[in-house]
C-alpha cells in the first residue's frame, strides 16, 4: 500500500514539475533498518503561493486535505497534511524552498517504485533531517543510517549542521551528530 501511494506521489508531483523528496520514516526503509510507520513525509522545493499546485496533485491521487482552512494553515505551519482514507496512511507535504532544501533535493536518489521513479531524500541529507528533527527516534536512526551505509559523506553532513548551529537559536546539531559516530 505505501509503494502504491510513494509510486502515485512520484507520478503526479513529476507530471506538475513540482521539486520534492521523500524524508522520514520511508527514507530510513530505504537507507537504515525496517520499522513501523504509518505516515509519508515529502518535502517539496516551493513555497506556499505553489499551495494550488499541489492541491491539485492531492486531489489527483485521492488524498484528504485534513485541515478545515487549509491555505491559512498551510501557510502558519508550511505543512498539508493530508489522509489516505482508503488506507489510513498519513502523507504530509512540507513547503521548502531554503537553499539547503534546494540542493538536497537536487541530491535526491531516484528509486523506482511500481515502474515510477519516486524521489528520495540521500542519505546524508535524511540524516541531517533527522539531526535536525532531534527525537530519540530520530537520533536511532541516525544510527542505523551510519551503519548501514558507512560511506556516507559525513563531511557534508558536518559542514551544514555547523552552518545550522551557526545560524540557529537551538545548538548542537553539530555535537549530537559527533556523539552518534563516537558511538558507532
């Protein structure tokens, strides 16, 4: 059911040249060890005034747009959370245009789900989410991500948490990354 929806994501966010990536649990499926999760988070390189856009890409592939004023959501959280009903698989299109958000997704890994080409986030741009995320869950798999793919290029991963520490009121990014690999 998740490769059917990740497969018609693809399809119709490429059919409207609308820039994105798969980020969380799904991309740590792919890069990092199996786990439970219920939802789809995608990343999209606009900003809200694309809102329309992909509005017509939910509406294209059945998903339930879950907040009641959708536009004056979208545009305090940057987020449309959206409702497979048939499935009950949450999919969340999270507005991104930052030039970090830019160029991960231009680093994007094409993966072919069900014969489409879907998108994903690299790994040492998922781990920079998840550093940035900063759950214990987070933090986890980062861990697993590292494990399972020791080639990841840490010195990009560490060049742009430093610049985020820089630059950001929270700190540390930098340092819960340098505390993962210790551990390893």
């Amino acid at each position: 059911m998740f490769e059917t929806i990740l497969s018609q994501i693809g399809a119709s966010l490429s059919k409207h040249n609308l820039p994105y990536m798969v980020i969380g649990g799904q991309a740590v499926l792919l890069y990092g060890e199996p786990r439970l999760t219920r939802d789809i988070d995608i990343t999209l390189g606009v900003d809200v005034d694309h809102l329309g856009e992909v509005l017509a890409v939910v509406q294209e592939i059945n998903l339930k747009p879950l907040p009641q004023e959708i536009e004056s959501f979208v545009r305090e959280t940057m987020v449309l959370p959206t409702l497979d009903e048939q499935t009950g698989i949450r999919v969340d299109f999270i507005f991104s245009y930052t030039p970090y958000e830019t160029g991960a997704i231009k680093r994007a890994k094409k993966v072919t789900i069900l014969d489409q080409k879907v998108n994903f986030a690299s790994p040492e741009d998922l781990i920079i989410h998840k550093i940035f995320a900063g759950r214990p869950r987070d933090r986890e798999d980062v861990r697993t991500v590292l494990l399972k793919n020791p080639d990841v290029d840490l010195q990009y991963i560490r060049e742009w948490l430093k610049e985020f520490d820089e630059s950001s009121e929270e700190k540390g990014f930098l340092k819960t990354l340098e505390g993962i690999v210790k551990d390893l």
